[in-house]
C-alpha cells in the first residue's frame, strides 16, 4: 500500500446565516491492499506573515490509515491576507505538506 499526504488551497464559504467561513481540507489518501500503520497527524490553516512567524488560524487532529479531514475558521471579509493549508504528521520525521499560498478576503 502507498501513501501520501494531501492539503487543498483554503477556499471561502458562506453559511446559511450569511457567515463568512475559511475552510481547508486535507489528509492521508493511500492505495492498494493492506499494510500501512494508523498515523495521527494535523491539519491547520496558517496565516503567511511575511519576515514574521506564521500564525496558526484554526487547526484539528485526527488519526487512521487514511484520513481526510476539513478544518475552518470564522473570518470578516475585508482586507486580503496570505493564507494556506498544511498537514503534519509528528512521528514520521516531521513530514509535512502544504498548499499554495492564495489571497483570500480574510482578516484574522
């Protein structure tokens, strides 16, 4: 069986209530028979702050063989910022995956 890790550019919603949402989605997908170990991993949407640590908006955890997770976070339509997707899994020597960066209407 192989696997990978897998993090979509962070999109925006709008809820019923006329919320606006940012929302990330990614994980492990694997193919073919059996044989991979459960994994715990993380998926988090990060603000990219130029010359300054980025800043974790929301983020979720969850563990399986494959998992495909979606982590959101309420934001207010106005200026632009930097944001991505990244999803980490701890015990495996740090292994890491990330969206592009995009623009989306956000202000955190």
């Amino acid at each position: 069986m192989t696997c990978g890790l897998f993090a979509e550019e962070p999109r925006i919603e709008t809820g019923a209530d006329g919320r606006h949402i940012l929302v990330a989605r990614g994980g492990r997908q694997c193919t073919g028979g059996p044989g991979e170990n459960e994994v715990f991993l993380t998926l988090r949407i990060r603000h990219h702050r130029r010359f300054r640590p980025d800043r974790t908006l929301a983020q979720i955890s969850g563990s399986g063989v494959a998992i495909d997770e979606q982590v959101s976070f309420e934001c207010v339509l106005s200026k632009s910022i930097t944001v991505f997707t990244e999803v980490l899994l701890p015990g495996f020597g740090g292994a890491k995956r990330k969206s592009q960066y995009v623009k989306r209407g956000c202000s955190d």
